[in-house]
C-alpha cells in the first residue's frame, strides 16, 4: 500500500462519545454544534483526566498499517499513545495532534496525507476543498450530512476502492 492514509482518532477508532455521554451522563449528541458551550466546559475538565483518555473503548480497528494519526485532542499525546498501546492498534507511533477547535489542514498537507479518515463534518469538508481525500466515519453527529463519502468502518479494501472510484479518476 503506497498510499499514505491518516485517521483521526476521536469516533473513528476511539469510541469518544460513548465514553463523553458516560461520563457526564449524557445522550449522544446529534450534532457537535447541539452545545458548543458545554462540549467546550466539558473538554476542560476532561483535559486533566488521564484515565478517561486512556481507558476509552475502542470503536473501529484498521485491517492494515496506516502511516499514522491526526487528532484533536489538547491533551498529553503520552495518554494518546497509552490508548493506542493499551489497544494495539497499528501505526501508533506515529501520533499527531492538533489542539481542540484547531483546523487539522495544515497538519495534514506537512504529513503529505493523501487519505484522510475523520468523523467531523467541518475536517471533512476542509480536506476536499485544500485537495485532501476524507472519507467522513458514520457517527451519531453527522448522519444529518448527506454525501458519498460515508464509511462505517476501516477496511482497507473499501478504503481504496472508494479513493479509487471518488477521486484519483477526477
């Protein structure tokens, strides 16, 4: 495989919002923008919760070695990488991290990403408009987007084939 595939790690292989409701007794949100407010309030406390980050379950395990990861996360990316040990999940030294509510683009065009994996409608929509293939992971948030670049897991083969037919013939 040369291609060189990022995936975000909060609701694509960390099962975040299961772990967020639980913890602050909560219903999965329809949307990230519900309650920016209190999302924001939340993530402070969290920030200082290593055994939150540590301990989510996972949600989805690639069956191949991506080249790494880009998440969002204003957190010590030791706990980010305890999580992926705790895990195996493969391609985990490679771990990148961009503070909270911080354009992931620039990350992304440094890492020379060529497919990129996120559950966040505003990331997905960023990546197609700098020239970066995102393909959107299947949430509870963003079920009110429509498009062709829903996956629902992190199969390698359904990977590529929608690279494939969606972009490298455009």
């Amino acid at each position: 495989m040369k291609e060189k595939i990022y995936l975000d790690i909060d609701d694509v292989v960390a099962e975040f919002q299961g772990g967020y409701c639980e913890r602050f007794n909560k219903q999965p949100a329809k949307s990230w923008d519900e309650n920016r407010e209190e999302m924001n309030s939340h993530l402070q406390i969290l920030r200082r919760e290593k055994i939150f980050w540590t301990n989510l379950p996972t949600k989805h395990i690639p069956n191949f070695h991506p080249k790494g990861y880009l998440s969002a996360r204003s957190i010590p990316k030791a706990w980010t990488y305890k999580f992926m040990c705790n895990n195996k999940l493969p391609g985990r030294r490679n771990i990148n991290q961009v503070p909270w509510n911080v354009s992931k683009i620039d990350k992304l065009k440094e890492l020379g990403c060529q497919i990129f994996i996120d559950d966040k409608i505003e990331t997905f929509e960023d990546c197609h408009k700098n020239g970066i293939f995102c393909l959107l992971m299947d949430a509870s948030h963003n079920q009110n987007y429509e498009t062709i670049y829903r996956i629902d897991n992190l199969d390698i083969n359904n990977i590529l084939n929608m690279y494939e037919k969606l972009w490298k013939k455009n």
